[in-house]
C-alpha cells in the first residue's frame, strides 16, 4: 500500500511518540498516537503542513534541509538498541531534520545515502567516517546503551552539532 504523498510518518518509542504530540500541541497541531502507552517502535502519522508547523526547518520551500540524516533501526537485533536508535532518530527529527530510514524497502532506486546516520555503535555502516559514539541510557540489566552518530568527510562539524543536541537532551 503506497503511503499519502500529503502525510509524514514518524516511527518512535512510546516516551518520544508522547513528547511530538506534546510538541504538535504546543504549536494547536492536533496529533493523537493510537498506540499510546504501548512499548516499542509505533509510527505516527501527520500532515506535511501540520509537520512543518512543529518542526519549522521542514517549512523552508519545501525542501528537505542538508544534510541528510538516515537511522538504522529495524535490522538491529536488540530491542533496547533497537529503541534506543529510534529515540535519537526521534529527537533529530523534533529539531528539524530530515531522518531517512534506511531500513525501509527502496526497490526501484539505490538506497539514499545520507552524510549522517544513526546506528546502534556496532551496526554501523563501514563507509562512514568520524564516529561520535553517545551514551542514551542504560539496558535493563544495567549496562551501558550507545547509539552511534556517524558522517561522511566534510560533515564532522553537523555530526559535533547533532551529537551536542543528543547529549543536552540526555541531561
């Protein structure tokens, strides 16, 4: 079934699905999450123009800003990182960035190449360089949770930036 050209959906865990309705509400967009209170990755969807009025990046002339962010999250075995991954993508996406995932199904054109990706640290693609590796939580067994933020060359100063954005939000 192909998805309404006129919508956006965002997949996040229970905690961030709150916190964009709570962000849509701020701003009188009215967006309700079916899934509320239920663990794991949901998807939320919205209109392009409700979308653009909560995260105001996306309004500009209708073009996705630069640069492209992609989030592996689906192909990561464990749940925790799994969810993990989908928070950080989550909060990127409140602050105005595109995120790609790049676990969805691309089948007639080559799968998008993004300057930046977010990734449990060791599902992350080879081809990507610097890494800055970000400490999201703890599992339940008290271990350490890291989601991974890497770029290609010339992105090292977006991918400071973005990993800044993580680590104030985890504070």
């Amino acid at each position: 079934m192909a998805q309404d050209p006129s919508t956006v959906a965002i997949a996040a865990t229970a905690r961030w699905r709150a916190r964009i309705v709570a962000a849509a509400a701020s701003v009188g967009v009215s967006l309700s999450d079916p899934s509320a209170g239920i663990p794991g990755i949901r998807t939320l969807v919205c209109g392009r123009g409700d979308l653009a009025r909560f995260v105001p990046r996306l309004g500009h002339d209708g073009e996705p800003p630069t640069p492209a962010i992609g989030a592996h999250s689906d192909s990561i075995a464990d749940r925790e990182l799994r969810d993990a991954v989908a928070d950080v993508a989550a909060l990127l996406s409140l602050h105005g960035n595109v995120v790609l995932d790049l676990d969805a199904g691309f089948r007639r054109r080559r799968t998008p190449r993004p300057d930046v990706v977010v990734s449990a640290g060791s599902d992350r693609p080879q081809w990507t360089e610097p890494a800055v590796t970000l400490p999201v939580g703890t599992d339940r067994r008290g271990g350490p949770l890291t989601v991974a933020l890497t770029a290609g060359p010339g992105f090292e100063g977006t991918l400071l930036e973005l990993a800044r954005l993580v680590e104030v939000d985890a504070a």
